[in-house]
C-alpha cells in the first residue's frame, strides 16, 4: 500500500472495505457513519428480496439493505458475526448487511480504473469502479445509487 | 440569507402578531370593553406595522396604515367616540390592513382601489373631529410619504405649532475613529426633553460581512418639549462633520407613543456591538419611557426556533424514555446485587423522563388562539355577504395545542363557519317570524377533555333539514329510497362524499368541497367529528382532535411473526368471528357477517405478505374499521396485544412510500414495528384484485 501513497499532487480517497462472500468491497469513508452488529429486522411488506427490513437507530428507522442478495448471489443467512454498515448520502440514510468489516484503504483516484465494459450485470449499476492495490481487487460501490434505489418509489403491483 | 431580506422577514413575522393583537383589541372595544391601555395597544400594533412599512418601503401600506393611525389617534386622545359605527370602520380597516401586510409579503400588490371604501370612511372619521380638516381628505390621495421618516404626521398643515424635533442622526465610521460617543449625544438630547430614540439597523450586513470597523447604525430621535433649534444643533456640533444629519420640527401632534422597537430583537443587537460598542446601552435608554417599558413589561417573553430543532429534541426524549424501559427490564432480568436500590433509582429516572417528555412535548403547543383569531374577519365578510346579523363568540382561546394540528385547523374550521352562517343561520327576517333575535349567535369553543383537544362549533339557526337531506341523499344515490334512518344518521349524511346541502350554489359554501372535505381533513388529523342539531334550534359540530400529531393512540396487533400498530380512530370494535359468520362471496373474497351486514373480509397477513399468519379467521381476531373509500372492512389479525400510545415515526427519506403503510414506530423494547394506513389497505385489496392481470402483462419485463 505505501508505494501507492507515494503518488504526490492527487486527491487521495479513503475506503472501508469489507466482504460480503468471497468478494471485496469498498465503500467512501466520508458515507460511512458508524458500524454496528447485527441486529433482528422489522420486515417491510412486499419488499424487494433484498431488503431485509428496518431496524431501530436511536429512534430513526433505518431500512438495512442485504448487500449479498442485492448482487443476486441469495439471500445473507445472518448471525450474531454480520455487521450493519450504517451509510449516510445526503439526506437519506440506510443499513448495509455485510459478512465482515475488513480493513481502510487508501487511494489516489488513478488506482480506481472504471468497471470493465464486458462485466456488466446486476453488480454493475451499483459498482463505482475498481481499486487494485496490493494485488488486490476491491469493488468500490457507489452508495448513492444503492441508496437512491430504496426511496424511488415503485408500484404496489412490482414491488410483489 | 441576505441581511434585509433576514429583516424583511422578521417584520412580517412580527405583523402577524400585530395584526393579531390589533384584532383583539378592536375586538375589545367591539364589546364596549375599551379602556385606554386597549385602544393604547391597538394604536402602538397599527403604527408599529406602519413604521417598519416605511423602512421597506411599503408605500401603500404606509400610506393606508397611516389614515389608520390618524382615526386612532382620535379616539385615543378621545376627539372621537368608539362607538359601534366608528369601531365596525375600525374593524374593516384592520381587515385591509391585514391585507397591506399580506400583499408586501406576496410581491403582489393588491388590486386597485382595494382600500378605497374604507380609506374613504376612515377619512370621513377624521375629518369629522379636526377643524376645517376638508383639504385633509382632499389630500390623501396624493400624499407622499418618504420611506425612512416613520412618525411623519401631516398634522402639520393643521396644526403649525412645534412641540419637538426628529432628529436623523447616521453616524459615519470617522465619527467613532474620531472617539466620539453617540450615547453622550443622547444623554445631552435627554436633558433638552423626553426623547425617544429608535435605531435603524437596516444597514446592518450579516456577521460575516461586518467589518468592525465600520459603522452602520443610524438612529431616529425624537425631542419633545420646546427646545430651539440652536440647542438641537448644539448637541452635534462636535459631530456634524461626521455623520449625516437630518433636523426637523414635529408639529404639536398628541404625544407620540414611543415605539416598543419590534424589529430589534435582543440577540441581534449583542450580535453586532461590535461596531458600536455603545449601542446596547443606547438601547436602554430608549427604554427609559414609561410607556414602552410598560408594553415590554406586559408580552411575555419569547424565543424563536426552528421547529426541526424541537423535535429533534422531542425524538431524543423518546428514545431516552424507551432506553431507560429497555434498561429497566433488563436489571431485573440480570438480577444483580443491589437490585433493589438500582430499581428505585430507575424508578426515579422514569419520573423524571416522563415529566421531561411532557415538557418538550409542551414546547410544540400553542394556544388555539392563532386559528381563532381569523375567524371573526371571516364572519364579519360573510355576514355582510349574506345580510345576516352574526355575533361570533369565541371560548377558550387559551387552550394549548401542538402546532401541526393548529395549522392545519384553519382550513376546515373556515369551511365549517362558511356553512353555519350560509346554511345555518336564517336571515333577521325568518328569525323575527322565529321568534329569535335579529342576530345569530355562532360559538366556537375549544377545551381540553381527556388527553384530547375538542373543538365546538354551534350555531342557534334553523337546524338540519332532515326531509331535504334524505331527499338529496337519496337523489344523489347515496342511500336507497327506503332506508330507515335514525335522525343522527340523517344528519351525518352530509358527511358523505359529493353530498352538498345547498339548493342553489352559492359563492361562499357551495364551491364543490362539502363537509366530506372537513370530516377528511379532520380524520386525517386523526380527529373525528359528529354533528347534533335541534330543528329550528340550531346545530353543534364537535371535532376531537388528538394534542398533538406526533404521538397516536393505537391498537397493537401480532400478525404472524409481526407486530402492526392500528390507529385507534379508524376501529369501530374488534370481535373473534365464528365460523358460520364467515361467508365466502368470490374466489378470493370472503365476507363476514355482523348484526344483519355483510363486511368484506381482509386478510391481513396475506395482504401485505407476512410469514406465518394465522389463515383461519375464526382462529384470531377480527377488527371491524371504518375507511374513507371503501366503507367498513374486517381486517383480520392473530392476536391483539394491547393498546398504547406510540411516537410516530416516519422513514420516508430513507425509503419510498408503501401502499398500506401509515409510518412505524418504536414499541418499548426498542424493536420497530409498522403503522398501518387503513385506507392504503383498502387500495392495496384493490390492486391485488386485479393482481392476476397485472402479473400476466408484468411476467415479460420481470420475470
């Protein structure tokens, strides 16, 4: 990691990573407003499989997004281990139930390439681009479009 | 915020408490209970309103609220008597007034010719107690008022004499870099004469752009007695280089009530001292007068704050409360030493976090006063529209409310005086032929009744026609032609969507929206409302509103592995269904039948797709609630758990708006559970009535 520090006059971004099966993530430090352990999901009616439901934040009610079952890879079998990624974008704020929180990172902007044309799929709307450091490829998510897509409102009859 | 528009704004905020205690005043002396300190209060309100006018330069409301002032001024100084005539002019100018006010806060100016009734009558007033004061009125058209010169009083053509000097003092920065005090000026004023000075902060940029060294005060003093002009100028001679000056002689006006400077407010001064380290102390002695200390002495002080601060407050109180239940619980789980001690400390706590709650929930209640209060402009309009006498008495007043639910009062207590005036009240001739007084009395009262709010509107006018009411029910096919119908049933027909009772349209009630229109406006407050009438007596709406919007009354419900709060307002009973009651009616309906009707069945845990809910309704329980839309539902749940109130938790933000889904909120072990939004329910049954269709053309973009 030191050798990438060493990159001189460009904007260096900090990341948390963390897994969510065999997978890397990462996910912009200044998004992150604290991370808790899992606890018990009030379920939403007719929600999308990948909302596991709300949880109480010292009185605000937080939907938690099952990152796992968000990338179509099944749903999360949660335990007592799986941590709730509290994640603030501008006014709205939400849960991401990952496997494990992992490390901070740090990166300039060049080593974040964009996601690669031929991968697109589920995984790619959410995916902010790539960092590889240390051989290793962490996923960047782009929380905002995680978060925008809780709040825009679907139908009753496709939300089924 | 630009500074001005910052200031702009406080004006109006203070015009509307103004106006509002201009209104009770004149009110007061409608009701003969006029003593000086009112008219007093009323005078200071209109010519307040008119000084701040001026420094914005709102000509035509300066313009109006002056010929305002002027009428006031003789009744004050008692040149004229606030009799009935005189008081109804005065009643109606405040009307326009108010609409001065509210047409400079909009940008649009009023239309013309608006004010000119009333401007003509107010002139006519004042013409009537000066001497030879025909060119006065001549001389209201085209008066010309300059923005900054608050007190300016065209007396002066009547009246030469000098009985004082205003005096326009704005010091520039070199006065101060010179070691120059405008309070020593002051002072040497004071011994010329009683003085009132009033500071212009009007100059003053925000904190960011102040620069210290700078000077942006200007101050309006003015000198009463009969000091010379030599002596004025003597008092700035060391000064007169230093800043712009502005002398001139005050005709012998009756003494000029020093203002109670709405526009400064105390943080604002110590804000920006800065630049003129003496002006709190100025602001002293501008307070020296009698009278202005008397009218600080009697408002109660207040702050203002951003509502969004409050309850943020109102939310942490709520947590802190379910916290220390949660921790409660669990040092008696744990057992621990001491246990005993531990608990009467927590026990204290619980006390103390009670009354703490019902404090800030207190700091969001307001007296329903302010709704109130609009009311008699209305009747006194629509009295003249109908040309019926009306008294509009209010009671209660005081009684304190959270201020959502004040705010959205007025809409459907406006539509419901409409109605009582339009159709309740007869005409002075038909009340004669009654054997009532010419005038009709309309009540509207407020009072707290068991952790509510209950509102009351009665009229003493010819009551429900229940023959035409049935008669149009019945036309408009809201009834069938043979129903049998107790007489409260007939009157709270006219809660019925599309039901409207008057024969003819009129331009004041009948404009489309009825009483429907109010009864929903009042249940989604989570209110209700019922109506009594007496036939040739009158009739009495009574509205409960809850006390505040952030906390409901609900049934708590257990749906398979889920826990629902139901709002208390929509359930009419709840019971446990037998079989045989329970019918079905299509392939996937059933009905359930109750006292001789049949109600549609909903499954709740189907509806809204929860895990594990009991699928046999005579197995659970069945709660009967009334809907906006669709009538009276049986909703179907396993278990009721217990009714409480719970704090009203919104996550839209966070997440998009669910069909059937009113909020949610914190139950006390912390855990969320989902308020249900009964006539959400009701569309929700719909849609999935259609469902089959809707899947089949879904199947190709989401299969």
């Amino acid at each position: 990691m030191s050798e990438n520090m060493e990159h001189s006059g460009q904007a260096r971004r900090q990341f948390i990573t963390f897994k969510s099966g065999e997978q890397e993530f990462g996910a912009d430090i200044m998004t992150i407003r604290e991370i808790r352990g899992w606890t018990p999901t009030t379920e939403l009616p007719h929600a999308p499989p990948y909302v596991c439901g709300v949880i109480n934040l010292r009185g605000m009610v937080l939907p938690v997004v099952d990152l796992k079952a968000r990338l179509g890879r099944g749903k999360t079998e949660v335990s007592a281990k799986h941590v709730i990624i509290v994640v603030r974008c501008g006014e709205q704020t939400m849960g991401l139930l990952v496997d494990a929180v992992s490390d901070i990172l740090t990166a300039t902007e060049s080593d974040i390439q964009g996601t690669p044309e031929l991968a697109r799929d589920t995984q790619s709307e959410v995916v902010e681009g790539i960092a590889v450091l240390d051989q290793r490829m962490v996923t960047i998510l782009g929380m905002d479009r995680l978060a925008a897509m809780l709040v825009d409102h679907k139908p009753v009859s496709q939300a089924a | 915020m630009d500074p001005m528009e910052s200031i702009k704004q406080t004006y109006f905020q203070e015009c509307e408490e103004l106006l509002l205690a201009m209104e009770e005043g004149l009110i007061a002396m409608e009701g003969g209970e006029a003593d000086s300190e009112v008219i007093n209060a009323v005078f200071r309100a209109v010519h307040s309103i008119k000084g701040g006018g001026g420094a914005f330069g709102f000509e035509s409301l300066v313009s109006f609220a002056h010929h305002f002032e002027t009428v006031l001024d003789h009744v004050r100084s008692g040149k004229l008597d606030h009799d009935a005539p005189v008081v109804k002019v005065l009643l109606r100018a405040g009307d326009i007034l108010a609409d001065h006010v509210s047409a400079a806060r909009s940008g649009q100016p009023l239309t013309e010719g608006h004010d000119r009734d009333v401007m003509e009558e107010l002139a006519a007033l004042a013409d009537d107690e000066t001497s030879g004061g025909g060119e006065a009125s001549a001389d209201f058209d085209d008066l010309d008022f300059t923005p900054m010169q608050i007190e300016i009083a065209d007396e002066e053509a009547t009246a030469p004499a000098i009985s004082g000097w205003r005096i326009r003092f704005v010091p520039h920065a070199s006065l101060y870099a010179n070691a120059n005090e405008p309070l020593l000026i002051v002072r040497e004023l004071q011994s010329l004469g009683d003085v009132d000075v009033e500071v212009d902060l009007s100059r003053l940029p925000s904190l960011a752009e102040l620069d210290p060294a700078n000077a942006y005060f200007a101050w309006t003093i003015t000198v009463q007695g009969g000091a010379t002009r030599e002596v004025i100028d003597e008092a700035f001679e060391f000064v007169a280089g230093d800043c712009d000056l502005e002398i001139e002689a005050l005709a012998a006006a009756p003494d000029i009530e020093p203002l109670p400077e709405p526009a400064v407010e105390l943080s604002e001064v110590d804000g920006s001292s800065a630049p003129a380290p003496n002006a709190p102390a100025i602001q002293t002695a501008e307070r020296k007068g009698p009278p202005a200390v008397e009218a600080i002495a009697a408002v109660k002080q207040t702050i203002r704050v951003d509502l969004d601060k409050v309850d943020r407050l109102v939310n942490l109180v709520g947590e802190l409360v379910i916290t220390q239940a949660m921790l409660a619980q669990r040092v008696f789980e744990a057992e621990v030493q001491g246990a005993a001690a531990v608990g009467s400390g927590l026990v204290e706590l619980e006390h103390l976090l009670r009354d703490l709650q019902e404090s800030v929930m207190a700091i969001r209640t307001q007296p329903v006063k302010s709704v109130f209060q609009r009311m008699p402009r209305l009747v006194r309009e629509l009295a003249a529209q109908t040309n019926k006498q009306v008294r509009l008495v209010l009671e209660g007043e005081a009684t304190e409310v959270d201020k959502t639910v004040i705010d959205r009062l007025g809409e459907p207590l406006t539509h419901m005086i409409r109605n009582a005036i339009d159709h309740g009240l007869e005409t002075p001739d038909e009340r004669r032929q009654a054997g009532k007084p010419d005038e009709g009395t309309v009540t509207l009262s407020a009072d707290h009744r068991g952790g509510r709010i209950v509102i009351e509107l009665s009229d003493d006018g010819r009551g429900i026609n229940r023959e035409r009411v049935k008669e149009k029910a019945v036309e408009k096919g809201l009834i069938p032609p043979n129903a049998m119908l107790s007489d409260e049933e007939v009157d709270n027909l006219i809660f019925l969507p599309g039901f409207s009772t008057a024969s003819e349209v009129s331009n004041i009630s009948g404009r489309g929206v009825g009483m429907d229109v109010v009864r929903r406006n009042i249940v989604e407050l989570g209110g209700r409302i019922v109506i009594a009438s007496t036939p040739k007596r009158g009739s009495r709406f009574t509205m409960t509103l809850p006390l505040t919007l952030a906390v409901l009354d609900g049934m708590v419900v257990g749906v398979g592995d889920q826990t629902f709060v139901l709002p208390l307002t929509h359930i009419v009973e709840s019971l446990q269904p037998r079989k045989e009651d329970i019918r079905p009616f299509s392939s996937e309906r059933s009905l359930l039948h109750i006292r001789n009707s049949y109600v549609p069945l909903v499954r709740t845990g189907e509806l809204l797709g929860v895990k594990g809910a009991q699928s046999d309704p005579s197995k659970g329980v069945v709660i009967l609630v009334e809907s906006e839309g669709a009538g009276r539902l049986a909703l179907t749940v396993d278990a009721i758990l217990g009714q409480r109130q719970v704090v009203i938790k919104s996550f839209e933000g966070n997440y998009h708006r669910i069909e059937g889904i009113a909020a949610a909120t914190i139950l006390g072990d912390g855990r969320v559970a989902l308020i249900l939004d009964v006539d959400g329910l009701v569309t929700r049954c719909r849609v999935n009535l259609n469902h089959d269709q809707i899947t089949h053309q879904a199947t190709g973009t989401f299969g």
